[in-house]
C-alpha cells in the first residue's frame, strides 16, 4: 500500500520504518522544514529514536505535496502520530487534498481541549467528507522504543468497520508486532487517552515515596474512572481489561519511557509543572489530556477523583501530599459503584 505518515516524532518514526519493512511505499511528514532535512542528511532520528536508521525507501519531506503524492499517485493510508492537540492543525493544511478515499489511522493518544472530541472525531470534522468507517485508531502498549528494536509488541486496530480493521492489522502486523481488531473506537479511545492523566498520577506516587501499594491503587481505581466515562459515552466494559486499557495502563504507569509518569514523579518531587515541560523534549500527552478530561467528566456528570486531584496537582499547584489524603478519606464507597 501507499502510506503517508504525519508526524516525525519517535512514534511516527518507529511507524514509518515498520511499514516500510512490510515493504509499503512510505512517505514521512515532519511538521518543522529544518527538521526534515536534519532526517534525511542523517537518516537517523537523532531528537526522538537514536540509534535506529531510517531506510532511505522512506520519502521524508515538510512538503505537504509531497507527503501526499511525492512517493507515489495517493495514499491509501494516513497515519496520524502528531500530538493530538496537533491533530487538526495538521490536517488543515492538508485539506487541499481530496483525501476521501484515504483509510485514517490515528496513534495519538488524547481528548481535544475545550471540545472534548475523541481523535477520530477530530478526523471526521478536520478532512471533509470523511465518512466514521474510513478511520481507525491503533493504540495499545507500546513505546516506540520498543517497538523500534523489535521486541514483543501487541496492540489493538479499532474500526466501527471490520474490514477497515482488517485492513490496517494487515498493514501493520509484523512476527515481533502483533495487532489484533476491535470495534469499539470510543472505547479503545477513551482508554489509550486516560490511562495517561493515570500515568501522571502513578508517577506522583513514586516522587512522593508511597510505593507499591499507592500504584497499585492508581491502577485499578483508575482503570475503574476510565471505564466508568468509557461506559458513559457508549463503550463496551470488555474493551477496559484489554490491550487499549489495563494493558496500556499498567506499562504507561510503570514504565521508565513513559513521559507521563515522569512528568508526574517530578510533580510529586515538588517541582512546577511549567518547569518540567520546558525541559522535555517530548510532549506529554496527559497533562492537556487531563485538562479534556476534567472538563468532560464534569459535562457528563461522570465521577473522576483521581483525575481531578491530577488536574488540581498540574493547574492548581495543590501540594501532592494535600491531593492524595483527600482522596484517601473520601466518603466510604462500594467497589463495584
């Protein structure tokens, strides 16, 4: 198939060498002109994915022109790996195109701000006449560092139509990169985007000190928050215990390449958040993600503690220590309420 791949961070970048390996013609977008020609001087993502070459198959460009039709007459797949609060600008300025017969595969993980849409939705209303079964989302456990050198990897392609999830787990299956289907978008959306403002809460934990316990209680009453605005917006329970949910929970929430439990452990070390960001390199999708998430929560009238004590923590410099015994002497509650 022809690919074009937007977004040239190290998602991106570990997306479009995978598809180019599975011998699609690819071609790799990357937001910043300067950025661009640094990849194809160095073939190599030196900022995001050091180490690993970028086969010289591989058309990268700024060019939107060339994104769309440099490698090859149109694409039969646009990825979608920018940040998703990028997602729509992105796309605006590929709406010259008619891209109605273009399958959209959105990897970013995240709830619009101020909207509050899902990152399908964002598609559907930034690419005119797009229709929902001509979009997926491929989310699961997965840090493209991983990825990247080939380890065991299993994640889940999800389309309100089949045969569009049968088409991108074709595209995208490798020995060492396993992608199973599902027909729950919201969610598979709504799981993959939350589990991060949980990452950002587990990491709170570990800067304070709490241990083993406190994280294992991010986990599962998060997961529960997760399922319980999933359920609300119409997804099935099943879909939170796996890949898109518990799977993606627990590796985002331990995990040492997770940028959001970082931002949080450095959170719960005292330090602003304004401070933190300014030092990443990558964006942290939770903590805009928390912002959405908050606001939607208390739209749908959906019950979401641990979520708003991140957001007090972030956006309201609530000291961690305060948030968390608030959370803890909340009134007694039944577990499966």
């Amino acid at each position: 198939m022809n690919i074009t791949v937007l977004g040239a961070g190290s998602w991106g970048t570990t997306l479009a060498i995978l598809l180019s390996e599975n011998q699609h013609a690819v071609s790799l977008w990357a937001h910043r002109e300067e950025f661009s020609q640094t990849l194809n001087a160095d073939r190599e993502n030196k900022r995001y994915l050091k180490g690993i070459p970028i086969p010289h198959s591989i058309l990268i460009t700024h060019s939107p022109d060339e994104a769309i039709s440099g490698a090859f007459p149109k694409p039969d797949v646009i990825v979608t790996a920018t940040p998703s609060q990028a997602v729509r600008e992105t796309l605006l300025q590929f709406q010259k195109f008619n891209l109605k017969e273009s399958v959209f595969v959105n990897v970013a993980k995240g709830i619009e701000v101020h909207s509050g849409l899902r990152m399908s939705e964002v598609i559907q209303s930034a690419v005119a006449d797009l229709h929902p079964e001509q979009i997926a989302v491929l989310y699961g456990p997965s840090h493209a560092e991983e990825v990247s050198q080939k380890r065991p990897t299993t994640v889940v392609a999800a389309s309100s139509e089949q045969a569009t999830s049968e088409l991108v787990q074709s595209a995208f299956m490798t020995p060492m990169f396993r992608v199973y289907v599902n027909s729950d978008v919201v969610g598979v959306e709504i799981a993959g985007s939350v589990k991060n403002v949980m990452a950002i809460a587990a990491g709170i934990a570990d800067g304070v000190g709490y241990g083993d316990n406190a994280k294992a209680a991010i986990i599962t009453r998060g997961l529960a928050e997760i399922a319980r605005l999933g359920v609300r917006l119409g997804a099935n329970p099943l879909t939170f215990s796996g890949l898109a949910g518990i799977g993606d929970l627990v590796v985002t929430c331990a995990s040492r390449h997770s940028r959001n439990r970082y931002v949080g452990e450095q959170i719960g070390k005292g330090r602003k958040l304004s401070e933190i960001i300014s030092e990443m390199v990558m964006v942290a999708e939770g903590v805009s993600t928390t912002k959405a998430v908050s606001e939607l929560a208390q739209k749908l009238g959906v019950e979401m503690p641990i979520t708003q004590a991140v957001f007090d923590m972030l956006f309201e410099n609530k000291p961690a220590r305060h948030a968390v015994f608030e959370l803890m002497t909340r009134d007694p509650k039944d577990e499966m309420l």
